[in-house]
C-alpha cells in the first residue's frame, strides 16, 4: 500500500469483540463506504447482491465472528 504508514508494534484495535446486532452498520454507513470506493476508481454498486456483500464485509472486518 504505497503511502501508507503502519506502525510497527501498534496494537489492533479490530476486530472488535462481537457483542450482537449493531445499529451503527447501516444503510447510511455502507452507502459512505461505497462513496468512498467510487471516489477511489472503483465501480458503483448497483446490485442488491453487491451491497449485501459490502455490507456483509464491513461487519467482517468490525466484529469477531460470534462464538458458536
């Protein structure tokens, strides 16, 4: 990732310990991250499909699976 500076040594701060349906994962939040996306190059997200998946992702990425 050209540009990006990590910190060597930094602590995670995610995923995030899954605590049950979170509001905050909206509608509103993947249309932002899908904004965000096209304002880099990529392609807009029409299909219902392709904003389950983002949205299914952002989770993914937010939260440590539940514990089965």
């Amino acid at each position: 990732m050209s540009g990006t500076a990590f910190r060597l040594g930094a602590e995670r701060g995610y995923p995030l310990a899954h605590a049950g349906p979170d509001s905050r994962i909206s509608e509103s939040l993947v249309n932002s991250v899908a904004a965000v996306l096209v304002g880099y190059g990529f392609p807009r997200i029409a299909a219902a499909e392709d904003w389950a998946a983002l949205e299914a992702a952002l989770a993914a990425f937010l939260y440590n699976p539940k514990e089965q």
